[in-house]
C-alpha cells in the first residue's frame, strides 16, 4: 500500500499533510510513504529528515499520484492534478465539499473514494481525527496575536507611579473551540474578556476560563444534534443586536469566530455599531473567507472604518503552518488508520462505521 501526497498551493496554503514524525508512523502500519521532492522545504524540513523515515522522494508528482493507493491533502488537488487519478484510489483531506460539488462528482463517477473531513461526526471516537477543532484551536489563538499586534495600548492592566493604565477589553464574538482559545489567550496576557453565542451550553465554558458571557434574555438554544450554532430567528438577531450595540462601545478588541457550515457568515457586527466603537479598536474577523461578521470584512486586506481596523485573512494558518501541519497530519494519520485493515493491509471502505460513513461523498 502506497500513501502520498503532493505539494499544496504554496501561495493559497503553507500547511503539510505528512511530517516526518508521522510518515514513520505511516510505515510502521505497512505504508509505503511517497513524496515529492521539497515537499517540506518551506516549512525547514529537508527530504533527508523524511528519507531518514523512510519516505521514498521523487521528482515526478504525476508518478507519484499514478502510484498511491491512498492520496492525502489539505485542500482540493488542481484540475491538473485530479486529472491523474484513476479508480479505486483513495483521496483524504479538506475539500470543501459545497464549493468543489461538481469536481468530486466527477471523481465520484471515476470510482475513486473521496473523504472530506470537514463532514466529520461529533463523536467521542472522533476526536483525534476533528480537523475542524484542531485547527480552529490554532487559529483563535492566532487572532489574538494578531489584533494584540495592531493595537496601539497595552493588554494588561499597569499600575505604575505615573498612573494605571486600564485592561483592554476584549470581546468574542461565537464561543466555539476557536472562540474559547481566543478567550483564553486573551485571558492569559492580561485583557478583561466577553463572549457571546448562540448555544447556551457555551457559557458554563466560557465562564471557566474567566470570560463574562454576555446573553440575550429568553433565548432558544440555537445548536444542532452535532454541536455547531445554527440560524438565529429574526427576534434573537434583533435582540443581539441590542445588546451588541451596547456592549460594543466600550470593547477595544472584537474576534469573530461565528460560522455556519456550508453558509455564507452571518453579518453580526453592523455598520451602525462600529461607527459607535472607539477610535484605535479592532476588529479581527476569522469568518473572513466565508463572507465575514461584520459589514466591512474584506479577505487579506485592512479596512479603516472611522479609526477601526478590520481585518481578516484568507488562511490565518499559513502564520502558523508548522504548528497546523503537525497536529493536521496526526488528525489524518489517525483516519487513515480507522481506514486500513491491517491484516489484509487495505483500504476497508466499512459503511457500518459512522466515521466513514459520513466522510465518505456518494
């Protein structure tokens, strides 16, 4: 059994699907590992760290794709590319399956097993294969860094002979795993931290880590059976919007975090709210990529609304993409090995088992 993977576009994505440390692990399973040559130079890994662990390095990533029995990405594969697979080949990875719909039909037709691991269950036996969580733990982190970075003030409160100078306030907007570990680290250096969310079940976690979670009195729970925040009601957005509008005026730093999956972001954070925020606050917007919280988002770029900053990246994980690719290629590795019988070393394609049954695209 052959595992490979190819070099990503390195201007859209830093991150690796395979590190060293886990291509050992892949063939301690019966793998066969093969890469293309640099595969992890970007990221300070020279092909002898992988060759030292067994990995076989070619030139040819058109051979190395004709070869594979299993294929695993971070993105979607370039037309190009994809052109080379054939059937009964096996593709893993993030392949944002309402946007590439018609691609992975046609690899669907050509009998090739395409998993996206976006579609994950919320199980507990999932939770070392949960992309989704992982990353986003990453990136609320990052997001901190970066707004922190923008801002002209000091975090913590300092008191010193000249006088105090207040804690930035700091408020999340959507406490999932990326707004619970910008609440943390936000926490950590000092600021004095809100939340808010849709799911209710968030404030209990938001409270443990120091934050105050704002709620908006006589709210339903808006959670799905899988545990992701689903469409408000036009009275919850109109009372959200209320307490927002006041809350807002006095917060420094704004993170964004509230996505649903496979929908444009909800605009949460409305023209007439930051036009009420303090000159020199921020706005970082991880919903960017999907539309954006707030009305002025735009993808790579910073936006100057009345003294407010606005920002947001396209992949806020290329900042991080050693960090990312380590814990996304053990996330993979762990899949992959639900995936592989290792006493007929193959791909057991088990529709009885709800981890590939809900990843696997029919």
């Amino acid at each position: 059994m052959i595992i490979a993977s190819i070099l990503e576009n390195q201007n859209l994505e830093k991150r690796i699907a395979i590190t060293p440390e886990i291509s050992k692990k892949y063939s301690s399973l019966g793998f066969k590992v093969l890469l293309p040559t640099g595969y992890g130079k970007h990221l300070g890994i020279k092909d002898e760290e992988y060759e030292k662990s067994g990995t076989q390095i070619s030139k040819d990533e058109k051979d190395i794709l004709n070869s594979a029995n299993v294929i695993v990405q971070l993105g979607f594969p370039s037309d190009e590319k994809i052109s080379s697979l054939k059937e009964n080949q096996t593709l893993v990875g993030v392949l944002d399956p309402y946007n590439n719909e018609e691609k992975i039909k046609g690899l669907v037709k050509k009998k090739i097993n395409v998993f996206s691991l976006e579609l994950l269950p919320r199980i507990t036996r999932a939770q070392s294969m949960d992309i989704l969580s992982s990353q986003a733990n990453l990136a609320g982190y990052k997001a901190v860094i970066e707004s922190f970075a923008y801002f002209e003030k000091a975090i913590p409160m300092m008191m010193t002979a000249a006088g105090t100078i207040s804690a930035a306030k700091v408020l999340v907007v959507g406490a999932g795993v990326a707004g619970l570990q910008a609440i943390a680290t936000a926490k950590r250096m000092g600021a004095i931290v809100f939340a808010t969310d849709v799911r209710m079940a968030s404030k209990e976690q938001v409270e443990s880590l120091g934050g105050k979670f704002l709620t908006v009195e006589g709210v339903e729970n808006l959670e799905t059976e899988g545990g992701y925040a689903k469409e408000a009601s036009d009275d919850f957005k109109k009372k959200q919007e209320e307490l927002l509008s006041d809350t807002l005026k006095k917060i420094d730093i704004v993170i964004c975090t509230a996505l649903i999956p496979g929908k444009k972001a909800p605009v949460i954070i409305k023209d007439t709210m930051i036009q009420n925020m303090q000159p020199g606050s921020i706005i970082y917007d991880l919903a960017a990529i999907q539309g954006g919280n707030t009305a002025f988002t735009e993808v790579d770029k910073i936006i100057d609304k009345n003294g407010v900053k606005i920002m947001g990246d396209s992949n806020i994980l290329n900042k991080l993409p050693t960090s990312a690719s380590n814990l996304y290629a053990k996330n993979v590795f762990n899949f992959v090995s639900n995936l592989h019988d290792k006493e007929k070393n193959k791909i057991n394609i088990n529709l009885e088992d709800e981890i590939i049954e809900k990843t696997l695209i029919k």
